[in-house]
C-alpha cells in the first residue's frame, strides 16, 4: 500500500514550525507493517523530532538495509533523499554520501538482523569513524519480514513461535557502540515516545556517530509463549501464519515509566522483559561507567533505557580527516584531480 499516496491537504489548525511545515509534511507513504508495530511509533517519534527541530525535509537523507525496519523510511520524511541498500550495507553507503555531501542530516535506519549479524562489520566502522550521523536500529530480537527467525539480538534461552529454543548469547548493540569510540549512545523504548523524542532530537543535534538502539517488539513473531521480547496481550497468543500470510493482529503497549523506574512487561511463560530508564541524576560523560552501569543492569535481566553517553566535543570524521569545507560533490575537476605534483607532493609527506 506504499503506492498510496496521502492526502496533501492539511487540518487548518494544525501548526507550521519555524520553517513553515506542519507535521503532517515530514509523514511520508501508508505503512505497510504489521497493526501495532513498534516500528511505526519510532517512525513517529522521528517525525516528531524532525517538525521540533524545524529540519527542512529537503535536507535530509535517510538510509536502510534490509527487513522490516529498513522498510520504514518510506513511511516518514517523504520530501527527503533516501536510498535503500542491500542486506547490511548501510554503514558504507552512507559514509560515502555524507563525505561527499557533509551539508545534509543523515539518518541511517537498520534493523538487529540487518546490523547485528550480516552487517556487523559495517555497523562497527561506523561507530569507530565517528560518521556524522544517526544510526536507529529497530531491535526486535527476529527476522520478521521471513517470518521469525532468531536474530543475533535474540536472548539466549527465548523460543521461537514455533517452538524452538535460542542457545547463542545474544549481541548487544549499545555494548559494541560504547567500545567502539561511539559518542552518542541511548537506548529507548518504541512505546515510550515521552522519552524516544528528546533521544532522537540530541542525536540529530549531536555531531558525530550517535547510535540509538529502540526496543520495538515484533507483534506478529515474537508475541508468544517463551519469547523474552513480546508484549503482554489482553487478548490469545497469535496463530499461526498460514498460507496468505493472514495474521491476527495486537495491539501495541504504551508506558512512560519515570527516570529510575522498572518497566515489567510480563511474558505467556512467566518470563519478564525488564526495561529501567535511567536516573535523573546519571551522569552520561563517562564512557566506561556507561558501560559497567549496561553490564551491571544486564546482569539483573535488566535493559537501560536512556542516554547512556555522550561526548559533547567529539568530532567527526571530516574534522579528523581535514576535508573540505565545500562540500565534494560540489568542487570540480581541477580541484579533484590537481595532478602529478601535487601526488607527488602527498607521496612525499607520507615517507
């Protein structure tokens, strides 16, 4: 249904921003996912980021791989560049658009499966480059656009719908971003927009690699008995899929726990997925306690929620590589291909 345009008429009450757009001008197609999906609120939350920060959708570029999440940008910044990928190429693609045009927001859009496992040598020299960018993966623990799989985020002991059980120790993205040199670090919670905003808004703000990591459970795959990543229904576990793909829908849970509390969301089996937003008075400028506060959490079958770090004079990767102030794709060939001399020249610096 993303050949469905929306109408581009406006509610007259609805209210321009400094720039003159109104939400309703940073929404883009009809989705397409799942009734439910946590993935169409962090769409939102995006969208609103986007209208707060009065961001021209013009100046956009939004970048995705492969998979449900990857899907997602052509649900919002409908006026914006975009360019879908393949299968965990994101990281590259973008770092080439963004050397070539440092003048744009970029926003890379990634999934556990397209970050986590094909994708994670992409994902970790991302991070380590110090990309000027933000990067959301929408972590739900499978592979929901083939039907379930275990993605490398999926917890060790979690069953599949269909009954099998996870014996790999999962990835966590948050713990690689923080060892990896990212300066920009949170974690939130694709129904806790309250909080998903504000992270959204201080990554676009951030200059450098900022990494936001969005718990958003599948409701089609990972609703069930034994999953570890579901939603507590007030309604039957789903059934299974059958030959059209026909599957019986939930509704998605919306909690705003405050700063220091536990959010407990309850499973079929009696397991928990316990999600703590961070304390107002936590400090995010030291890296290695962010990471031994992660560990400490996950130790208690906890996940923080929050921003975890930052770094407020990081710099990034045309600073560190002293490029340009116009930029690239803008200079021309004189400027691009100077000559044998001045090869010669930088060949000679390097000896």
């Amino acid at each position: 249904m993303t050949y469905l345009a929306k109408p581009r008429l406006h509610h007259p009450s609805l209210a321009p921003n400094k720039v003159g757009y109104t939400r309703r001008d940073y929404e883009g197609k009809i989705s397409t996912l799942c009734a439910g999906c946590g993935h169409d609120s962090i769409s939102a939350a995006i969208i609103q980021a986007c209208w707060e920060l009065d961001v021209e959708p013009h100046r956009v570029a939004k970048l995705s791989g492969i998979g449900c999440s990857s899907k997602t940008p052509d649900y919002f910044l409908g006026a914006s560049h975009g360019f879908n990928t393949v299968h965990g190429r994101m990281p590259s693609v973008l770092t080439g658009a963004q050397l070539a045009n440092r003048e744009l927001l970029y926003l890379g859009v990634s999934g556990d499966g397209d970050s986590a496992s094909i994708g994670l040598g992409q994902f970790a020299h991302a991070m380590r480059r110090g990309v000027n960018m933000v990067y959301i993966v929408e972590n739900n623990g499978v592979y929901g656009l083939t039907k379930g799989q275990f993605s490398a985020t999926a917890d060790q002991g979690s069953k599949s719908k269909k009954g099998a059980v996870n014996h790999d120790s999962p990835i966590d993205l948050v713990g690689l971003a923080l060892q990896l040199g990212a300066t920009y670090v949170a974690r939130g919670f694709s129904g806790d927009k309250a909080q998903l905003v504000p992270l959204i808004r201080g990554a676009i703000g951030h200059r450098g690699a900022a990494f936001i990591d969005v718990v958003s459970p599948c409701v089609a795959f990972n609703n069930h008995a034994g999953s570890t990543k579901s939603y507590d229904h007030v309604r039957e576990h789903n059934e299974a899929v059958n030959r059209i793909d026909f599957i019986r829908l939930a509704d998605e849970v919306q909690a705003e726990p405050a700063p220091g509390e536990l959010l407990t969301l309850p499973q079929g089996d009696g397991s928990l997925l316990r999600l703590r937003k961070l304390r107002a008075d936590y400090d995010p400028g030291d890296r290695a306690a962010a990471l031994q506060h992660v560990v400490a959490q996950q130790a208690r079958g906890e996940l923080l929620t929050g921003l975890l770090y930052v770094d407020g004079g990081a710099e990034d990767l045309h600073a560190m590589l002293q490029t340009s102030q116009t930029p690239l794709n803008r200079l021309g060939a004189p400027a691009l291909c100077p000559g044998a001399n001045a090869l010669d020249r930088i060949n000679a610096g390097l000896r």
